[in-house]
C-alpha cells in the first residue's frame, strides 16, 4: 500500500491552497511561498489530519471577492485571506469518518461536521 495524501497550506500572502504529497512545489497561485502547512492522510480514504472548512472559517481575515457577470454567472475576482496559527495544536484535527466527528489531536474534544460540540465517542 502507498502513502496518498495531501497538504493544506497558507502562503505569505494569507491565501489557503491545497498540493498534492507529490508535487514537487509549494507555491501559491499567486506565486508566494508557502508559510503554514498542515498534511492530510488521504491513505484508506479518512483524511487523517484535515483542517475542516468550518476550522478555515475561524482563521478567515478578509472573505472572498464574488462579482455577478452580465449572464448571471458568479466569478471569483478575489481570494479569501487567512491568517496563520499562532499555536499550530489549535487546528490539527483528526476526522474519524466511520463515525463522523472531528477531534482535537491534542485534548481528543469531539465535534461534529458543523463545529458544535458532539456526544462522546460511540463504541465501535
């Protein structure tokens, strides 16, 4: 079995990206560096690891720029910005898919997909 995963980032510019474990770059699409990083194990299909979307939320500085066209289509002119961890133990989350809540790694609180707080941990 090979490793498969991925790696959650923020750049100097406070834009959030995603690389795939194999590239072999870490830079933004706007081209800046990479600064905060935080590896996903996509293995067996869990996404050990993952920063959830509603985690991304907390950190947002400035929301993303959404402009309508003439047609009625909705096009991103600017990205959303985020600022990055000061204590990288706040967002390392572990997602237990087989019984769908979010721990923290470090004091194993459990929450469900919406941030709120979950029951204990059923036995599997």
């Amino acid at each position: 079995m090979s490793y498969e995963g991925y790696s959650q980032h923020i750049c100097a510019n406070g834009h959030q990206f995603d690389n795939d474990c194999y590239a072999d770059h870490n830079k933004c699409h706007c081209g800046a560096d990479s600064v905060f990083c935080n590896m996903v194990d996509d293995t067996n299909y869990y996404q050990d690891g993952i920063i959830p979307d509603w985690e991304w939320k907390k950190l947002e500085l400035t929301p993303a720029k959404v402009e309508e066209c003439n047609l009625g289509h909705k096009h991103l002119v600017e990205f959303p910005t985020y600022k990055v961890p000061e204590d990288p133990r706040l967002v390392i989350y572990w997602y237990e898919i087989d019984i769908g809540v979010y721990h923290r790694i470090h004091d194993k609180k459990l929450f469900d997909d919406n941030g709120k707080p979950a029951e204990t941990k059923p036995h599997v």
